[in-house]
C-alpha cells in the first residue's frame, strides 16, 4: 500500500486523495485514533493503574505519555493512507 509522500504521478495523486478525503475513509481514520490510544491505555495493569490512580499529577503525564505512543503508531499505520477492510486487526495486531 502506497503512502501519499510516495506518489509521484499526478493522476495517480489525484485519485488518492479523492479517496483520502472521502466521508468512509475519515471515519474509519477517527475509529483507527481511538482503538490505538484505547490499545496504549489498555496496556497497563491493574495494579499499576492503581498505583497511578494515587498519584493524580503523575497519572497525567502517563496518559500524555501513552498517547503520544498513540499518536506514533496513527502516523505509522494510518495517516496518509487508504484503509481496507480489516484495518482494525491490523491496528491492533500490527505483526501478524
């Protein structure tokens, strides 16, 4: 799958972002933003969520932190390009 940066022919970079842009494609990179920071904050455990609950300027930064990862993997696995059926599986399973 081809990323916008990669698209050197003009007609082929006007076809990409038509679908780039269309209505399901921005909806489906909405649902990928919020699986992979639900994925980064789901990571931790019980009782470390505790712990972190305890110290509330702490539990902070964690969240900012775990959603910055949040952020890599979105401009890693969806921003620029066209998702597919199944994009879900493989925001979530990246390697398999």
């Amino acid at each position: 799958m081809k990323r916008l940066i990669e698209i050197n022919d003009e007609l082929e970079r006007a076809v990409f972002l038509s679908v780039y842009h269309s209505r399901q494609q921005q909806q489906w990179r909405l649902l990928a933003r919020w699986v992979l920071m639900l994925k980064h904050v789901l990571r931790v455990s019980s009782n470390r969520l505790i712990f972190l609950s305890l110290l509330l300027p702490g539990l902070l930064v964690w969240f900012f932190i775990y959603l910055k990862g949040a952020r890599a993997d979105y401009n890693l696995l969806v921003h620029e390009q066209i998702l597919e059926k199944g994009f879900i599986r493989k925001l979530i399973w990246p390697n398999v």
